[in-house]
C-alpha cells in the first residue's frame, strides 16, 4: 500500500510542477542604454576625444600640404639640387606613412574608449535585468536588441519600462 501511495506521489508531482505558468519577459536593451545618463556622458566623451583626433589629424594634413606645395614650387624652378630633392620626396613620403599610422591608431584609440566607457553601462544594465526578473519571477529575460527574436507571444511580459525604473530612469 505504502508503494502504492510514493508510486501515485511520483506521478502527480511533476504533473504539479507543469501546471505551474511559466513567465518570460523581454525588453529592448538598447531604448534603456540610450536613456541612461552614463550613456550620453559617454557619448560626448567620444566626441571630445574623436574632435581632436580629427584636429591633430587636419594639422598634420595642412602642414603634409605646405611641404608639398613648397616642393612642387622647388621643383617648378629646378632650384633643388637632385640630392635634396631626394631627401624632401622621402620626408614627405615618411609624413604621409606617419599620418597613415596616425590615423589607424587613432580608430584603434576611439574603439578602445567606447570599449571602456560602454562595458561599465551595460554591467549595470544586466544588473538591473537580473533585479527585475527576479522580482518579477520570470525564467527568461530576452533582449531584443542584442537577439534577434522572431516571435514574442502575448504572454511575454514587456520589462523595458521596469528595467528603466530599476535604473531611475523615467
């Protein structure tokens, strides 16, 4: 009898744990990013600092320009002896492969910095996400900005706005 019962108990336990409704939530990751305030502090530190990679590059540009306009006009009078003349098209061919190199660096440079300023925001994003779906008690939070989602059902709670609120954003 005794087995009977434990036998019965196995069998409706799992039917109990599948009754249960099982909650999903999503939200849209990148409306939340944009609307923190670290977001846009550091937008316009990349813009300051994109600025003046973009000044140092015009400089080194204007003065590429300059000594290459000053060579051309050398040359125009066949006032350069052939030695010099040699030594001006490798300095100039050397500014051009330094601005070059310049110009890599600085891409490198900005992607790094965004790399920085960026991660600290979404730690505190994902913080937030798991604060909100453990408050609400979902199994699943899917963002839909970072995963492409085909289908979200109408049982899917939308947690933008919780997860905003979470982060004091209104």
């Amino acid at each position: 009898m005794l087995k009977k019962i434990a036998l019965l108990i196995l069998l409706i336990l799992p039917m109990g744990v599948f009754a249960q409704t099982l909650k999903f939530g999503h939200m849209n990751g990148q409306e939340v990013v944009m609307a923190m305030p670290e977001f846009t502090k550091a937008q316009a530190d990349m813009q300051a600092l994109q600025k003046k990679y973009t000044d140092e590059f015009q400089r080194t540009q204007e003065e590429f320009n300059k000594k290459y306009q000053e060579f051309q006009q050398a040359m125009a009078k066949d006032s350069l002896p052939q030695n010099i003349a040699e030594r001006r098209q490798k300095e100039l061919a050397d500014m051009a492969q330094r601005q070059e190199q310049f110009q890599q660096e600085a891409e490198q440079g900005l992607q790094q910095a965004n790399q920085e300023a960026m991660t600290p925001i979404y730690k505190k994003l994902d913080e937030a996400i798991q604060a909100v779906g453990a408050a609400e008690g979902v199994i699943y939070i899917f963002d839909v900005a970072r995963t492409p989602i085909p289908y979200i059902g109408a049982q899917s709670i939308d947690l933008t706005a919780k997860v905003k609120a979470q982060l004091g954003i209104k």
